[in-house]
C-alpha cells in the first residue's frame, strides 16, 4: 500500500481550505460533521476540533444503509458516552434526517433559550456542513432541502454571497460545504479511504487495493460475499490477498487469453461490488477498537 500513504491531499491548500472554512464557520450557529458509518474514525478530520473551536457540533454517521447495523448502534453510543451528539442517516433514501434539526437544536438549547431572552424570537438557526470528500455532503444537503421543499435564497445583504437553504421555518443550512482533508499520513486511513472509493482508482494499484480488501472482507466472511464471489468450497481463510483475487476471477469467469485469471477486471469488480454494499453490510471499524 505505498502508494497509498504517500499523497498528499490538498497539497498546499490545507491552510487557504482552513481560512476559508474558518470565515464561513462566523456566518454559523453550528456545524454539521458527515462521517462514512463504515469508517467513522477515518472518515473524520483530524484537525476539525481546532479548525470549529467552541462552535456546537452534529455528528451523521452517514451511509448507514451500507453499515453494519449492530456496529453503527454502538458507534452512535460510543458518541453519546463521549458526550457528543450523532445521529445515523441515509440520504440516498432520507433515512434518519428527520431526527438532524432536533439533534441541532439540543446542541444549540442554552444558545436558543438565550435568544429568547433577548427577544430575539424570530432568530434563525443557521448550520454549515463539513466533511473529508465522498462522504456524502452533496447527498445530504440536496436529500434535506428537497425534504423539506427547500427555496434556494441568495441574501447578498445578509450573507455577503453566500446561498442559503432554508430547510425549514427558521432553519438556514449554508449550502457551500466545507470539504476537509482527512488524517493521510495514517496507512490505514488511506486504505480505508481507498476501499471506500474516496481516493480516486488512478492513483492506487487496484489489484493491491482489491487484494487487501478480500483479506478484511474473508475476516469478516459475510453470506453474501461467499455467494457472490462463489467462495463456498473454497478454503478462503487461508489464502493470501492476491491468491485469493486469483481465485474470485477464475470463478467469476474472468479469463484472458491463455486461460490465465483476469485479476484487473476482477479486482474492480471486487471493488464495485464492496463500494456498492454486494457483498454485505460492512462496517471496517468498530467503536470497541477505539
Ligand atoms: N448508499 C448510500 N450512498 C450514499 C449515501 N450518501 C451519499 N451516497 C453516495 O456517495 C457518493 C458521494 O456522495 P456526495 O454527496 O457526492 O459526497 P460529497 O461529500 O459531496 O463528495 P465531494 O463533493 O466529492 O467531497 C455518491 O455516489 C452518493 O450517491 C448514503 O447514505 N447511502
Ligand atoms: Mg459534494
């Protein structure tokens, strides 16, 4: 995996990303933080505690859909143990956005009841999201704005620029999400990246990639990945990565001329069906592990 660890993400921009995050973040009451449920630890930004300072925050243990269940449960209560507040979600179907404005405002309740007392009752609650690339800020925001039959507002006077959704009476959501870097100088994080398909396939091997993955996912050894790779007679658990690649393309009927196995096709093919959740719910990193 050397490819992996050496790139450099954002090179150069890590500062400019960081100022520019940091003048939006003044615009906010809160912040919305998207994490992959599959990789929660990850798919989080190493330096975001330092970058939002004291501003509330909102975890989305997002794409749960393709997470292990039982595992996205504890996640939610290793957060909650840690005092901050998650919520899983899905929004490629919605699922669990219902539950983000209230999670919003129980982080901002002292601010609110503040607000209140000043008479300031007709004060929006204004939430910036951010989140390392692919975990789905797009998705959310057009899933909640179209939720909640959102207006595209352009407020120059208000907001110098900045467009505004309105997901709902008096909730704004700033819809420039802050795309942060993730921790790249960790191999495993990268790795986790890569399998994910937040590291773009140009600049890492796929067939290491794919090898590494089938050594995880024949640990984890769910039906659906014995089903699909036609691995039921097949002594998987002790084969190596690749020897195992091997196997998946020969029995998948990926041949190149001289009956040699095609392990490049089935390399992406592995990866395809893993990003696609094929192979099973599977959750990479588990909250006992922290
Ligand atoms: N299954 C599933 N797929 C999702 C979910 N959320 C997002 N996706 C998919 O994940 C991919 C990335 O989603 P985006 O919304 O583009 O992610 P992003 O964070 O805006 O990505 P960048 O703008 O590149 O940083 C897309 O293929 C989405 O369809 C989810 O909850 N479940
Ligand atoms: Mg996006």
């Amino acid at each position: 995996m050397s490819e992996i660890q050496n790139i450099q993400w954002f090179p150069g921009h890590m500062t400019k990303t960081k100022r520019k995050i940091q003048s939006s973040l003044k615009l906010v009451d809160a912040v919305a933080e998207i994490i992959d449920a599959r990789i929660p630890v990850s798919s989080r930004n190493p330096d975001l505690a330092e970058i939002v300072g004291s501003k509330p925050r909102v975890v989305l243990l997002n794409k749960c859909d393709m997470a292990d269940p039982n595992a996205t449960a504890r996640w939610i209560e290793y957060f909650k143990a840690n005092k901050i507040v998650a919520i899983p979600v899905d929004c490629k179907s919605g699922k669990g956005l219902n539950k983000f404005i209230p999670a919003v405002k129980e982080v901002l309740a002292e601010r609110i009841a503040a607000w209140k007392n000043k008479g300031m009752v007709n004060r929006s609650i204004r939430v910036m999201v951010v989140g390392v690339p692919n975990v789905g800020k797009s998705s959310f925001i057009n899933r909640i704005a179209k939720q909640n039959r959102a207006k595209v507002e352009d407020r120059p006077g208000v907001t110098r620029g900045n467009q505004w959704f309105t997901v709902a009476k008096g909730f704004e959501l700033l819809d420039t999400p802050g795309v942060l870097w993730p921790k790249f100088d960790d191999k495993v994080v990268g790795e986790h990246l890569a399998f994910m398909g937040s590291v773009k396939d140009e600049i890492v091997d796929t067939e290491q990639l794919a090898s590494r993955l089938l050594e995880f996912l024949s640990v984890k050894s769910t039906p659906q990945f014995v089903e699909r790779l036609k691995l039921a007679e097949v002594d998987y658990k002790n084969m190596q990565g690749y020897e195992l690649l091997e196997v998946v393309a020969r029995k998948r009927g990926m041949l190149i001329s001289g009956g040699e196995a095609d392990t490049e096709r089935a390399a992406s093919m592995v990866l395809d069906e893993f990003r696609g959740a094929k192979l099973g719910r599977i959750t990479l990193e588990l909250s006992e592990n922290m």
